[in-house]
C-alpha cells in the first residue's frame, strides 16, 4: 500500500484510481501530494485556493458533494471545530467533521469554554459518531456540573446531529419518536423604564409575538434600596448581584450562609411587584419566576407563602440545587410547585431530588444535563414518579434545536426557555434545512422530515458576531489531537 493510499485508508476514503489501472507506478510521496493526484484522477476539481489550504480543510472540500446517507457504518470522525459567538456573553459551537462530507453542530454552554469540548477530541477521533451511547459513557467523566458539562453536551448534540444526517432522519426519531410537532416556549417578561411601557412590552410579548408562558425575575435586589425591608444587607455590599465576585463575596456565598432576612415590609414590596405583573398579564397566562437572591431556606418558605395567591407557576432555585433534604421541607411547606436543576449534570444528579419527590418540576439545562438522550432520560425517570419537567436555555439556535428535538420525544414535557426573542439577529445564525421556521407564534416547530438538527449555520452571518476576542471560524485544531491520559476510572 502506497503512503497515499495509507493515508486515505485513515481517512475512511477508497482510491479512485484501482493500482492495476495506474500506468505509471507511483513514487513514494508526501500524503498531501498524493491526495491531490488522486483526487483529480478520481475527478475531483480543485480550485488553486483550495490547492495550498490545510490538509484538513482540502479533505472537508473534497468530499462535500459525497452522498450524506451513503454508508453510515463506515462514517469517521476526522475533526472538531469550533467558533465562539456574542451571545449570552459568549456561547461556543462546535463542528464535528467526518470521512464522508457530512458534519454535525453542537454548542457549549453559555458562558463557558470551548476547551471542555476541544479536550475531548482526542477522544472521538477515528471513531464513528453514530455509536452516540458508547461515546457519551467514554467522555462523561470529563463533564461535571454546571458550565462544566458543557463540553461533553456539546459533542452529544453534535454526535446526535451526524447519526440523524448519516441515517437521513430527524433526532427525535431516534430518541424513539415525537409526541407532539410543537413545542411550547416561555420567556421573560420584558423589562421597562415605567410601568405604561412595560405593559406595552407585555402586550407585544403576548399578542405579536404569541408566548403563552412567561418568568419574571424578583429579587431582593428590588427592595435593597427601601429602609427596613432587608436585614443584613449592608455587610455584603449595596449590590447584591448574583453574578461576580470574589470567592467569598455575595455572589459566590450559598443561600443558607449570607444570615440576610427579608421584613414583612421587604416582602411586600416585592410581592406588589408579582401583583402589578398579574394585573397585566392575567390569570390565563402560566407565571414562573427565578433570581430571588441568596437568603435561607426559613426565608424562601416565608416568600413562597407571601406569593401563593398569585398562583405561579414556579419557584425556581430557591436554595442551591444539591440541598434535597431542603428543597423536600419547602416543597411540603408551600402550594406553589417548586423546581431546580439547569446546573445539574446527568441523571445520577437527579435521582435525589426527583426520588424524595423534594420537587415538582425539574429543569435541565440540555447543554449541562447530558445532551439529548440523558435529558430525555431524566424526563422519563421524573415521569416515572409523577414529576413533570420544564427545559432551561440561554443560548443559539443549534441547542435551541437540540432542546426542541428532546421536548418533541419527552412525553412530561412542558415548556422550553426562550432567552432571545428580542434579539433581531439570533434567528439569522441558521437556516432550517426544510424551510420552516424554527418558531412561530409561541410555539417551536418540530422538524418532521429533516435529517439530524434540521438546521446549517449561515455563516456570513455568524461570522457578524463573534465574540471580539475570539475571532477564528471552524479552524483545524490539531493541538488537540492528541490523547495523553490513561481515562479508564476503575483497577
């Protein structure tokens, strides 16, 4: 075997030319060279700017117009790419090529980094990506909770997208088949400068654009400023974000440790704003909310009851997510369902809370939880003991279909975050590969017939907003080819 055809046998491609056929016996020459004489032997067209790119990119040229269904059980990983868009902050895609032109998307959580998913290509390399199951037990250790799940959601979306383009089926179907062709959405309430302005912006939200299930945000953020409505507030600082900080400070403190109390005068204040809500949006309308800040388990019952004749449609993230014994004592304690889980990774992470029956709701996050299988997974064990499950998501289009594909084959399902309805230019990073569009009117439309995700970037849009300080599209990334670790977690 001549070191072109070597090279090619690596790759998963055949030679075009049978050696019998060949007139001239070939001298022995570097595989780039090789790949390009046999690649116009065998009729492929070249351009000159292809001629002098990396060996990666030629091999994703050269085989772009083969048959995506053509032989599934031969596809092989060849590559990871990746791109890091301003969104949420800063959200990464990556791309997974193969031996046979197809590719598969998959996106890393938002606000983390690309380097959980590069890490794991050494990994996948060579591997058929249609073997989703065993690919996801060999990389679950990497992954962990949070934005360190990240990177191994990104490659099961991805993973998940190759086998359904390879198989020319949609993802549903081969997490065993839908249960509904839309998938409900809720999204915040829109914030405001007055309040007329605000019910125009709710208006908007209900009417145009047709969201049936909205959150707000309440915090005790909202009262900081009222004298007697917090107690403690000023050791910690006049701001109170949940978001930065140092390692001791606020916003890196747990609930049960920051000693803040909210008066009846504090709950007031921020149940008025519940109330002010309700009377725009009505009763008809499902009504979750979030963001309460970092106060105990006594305090969270005390406003849970406060807000019980407002009928929301949950408390989400009370108190951190691993305290089961705590979220049980509030879930018996209030009326209203209670829910967790966007930073909760893979069922094992679940069984607690959903065992002890310590929430109503459960809500991952599919590019933390596991991907679209260990999600639907959670789904059906919640089912299983009468929980139902609601989906966490603030990112692009790919997860966002990567959730509605999991939603579709989720029988307890109930709705899915939408976190940039107003954004006017997310819905432009993709296209549908159908034609549909990916929502209307509330609503998130199942691909019927689309193979994988059902969607492709469009580029020149996505090249419009990438991250400023990460501006390399779906470069090679040979640095991380190379596996240097024994992984096996067992003697």
């Amino acid at each position: 075997m001549t070191p072109s055809q070597k090279f090619l046998s690596k790759l998963g491609l055949k030679d075009p030319v049978p050696q019998e056929e060949k007139e001239v016996k070939e001298a022995p020459e570097n595989s780039r060279r090789s790949f390009f004489k046999k690649s116009t032997l065998g009729g492929l067209a070249l351009g000159s700017s292809v001629m002098f790119s990396p060996i990666e990119d030629v091999i994703a040229q050269s085989t772009q117009k083969v048959s995506r269904f053509s032989s599934p059980s031969d596809l092989k990983i060849t590559d990871m790419r990746y791109c890091v868009i301003q969104n949420v902050g800063r959200t990464p895609i990556i791309r997974i090529d193969t031996n046979q032109g197809i590719h598969g998307l998959g996106e890393v959580r938002d606000g983390a980094d690309e380097r959980y998913a590069l890490m794991l290509k050494s990994r996948i390399l060579g591997q058929n990506p249609c073997n989703v199951e065993m690919l996801f037990k060999t990389l679950k250790q990497f992954g962990g909770h949070a934005r360190q799940g990240g990177g191994v959601c990104a490659v099961e979306m991805a993973l998940w997208d190759l086998c359904g383009k390879a198989y020319n089926v949609p993802a549903w179907q081969l997490l065993g088949g839908r249960y509904r062709d839309k998938v409900r959405m809720y999204a915040d309430t829109p914030e405001a400068p007055t309040f007329d302005e605000f019910k125009a912006r709710v208006k908007h939200r209900l009417e145009t654009q047709g969201m049936t299930w909205l959150k707000m945000d309440i915090s005790i953020g909202e009262v900081k400023d009222v004298p007697g409505a917090l107690i403690n507030k000023n050791f910690w600082g006049a701001n109170l974000g949940q978001w930065n900080g140092g390692y001791m400070d606020y916003a890196n403190t747990k609930h049960p440790f920051t000693a803040i109390q909210i008066t009846e005068k504090g709950l007031d204040g921020m149940a008025k704003i519940i109330n002010d809500v309700r009377e725009v949006v009505g009763y008809e309308i499902p009504l979750s909310s979030d963001h309460y800040g970092h106060f105990d388990l006594n305090n969270a019952i005390r406003w849970g009851k406060k807000v019980e004749p407002f009928r929301l449609a949950w408390l989400e993230d009370m108190v951190p997510w691993e305290y089961t014994d705590q979220y049980k004592t509030m879930s018996d304690a209030l009326e209203t369902p209670v829910l967790t889980g966007e930073d909760i990774y893979c069922l094992n992470g679940f069984r607690p809370l959903i065992d002890a029956h310590a929430v109503d709701i459960v809500h991952p996050d599919l590019a933390t939880s596991g991907g679209l299988l260990e999600t639907k997974r959670i789904g059906d064990y919640a089912e299983e003991k009468g929980v139902a499950m609601a989906m966490h998501f603030a990112g692009s289009p790919v997860s966002f279909m990567a959730n509605v594909h999991c939603a579709a084959a989720t029988q307890n399902f109930l709705a899915l975050e939408h976190h940039s309805l107003d954004s006017a230019w997310w819905e432009t990073l993709v296209k549908t590969t159908d034609g549909r569009k990916l929502f209307e009117k509330g609503f998130a439309n199942v691909p019927l017939n689309a193979p994988g995700l059902g969607i492709e970037l469009v580029d020149d849009e996505v090249k419009k907003h990438l991250h400023p300080t990460e501006k390399r599209y779906f470069e090679p990334t040979p640095e991380w080819n190379e596996k240097r670790a024994h992984d096996r977690l067992w003697s």
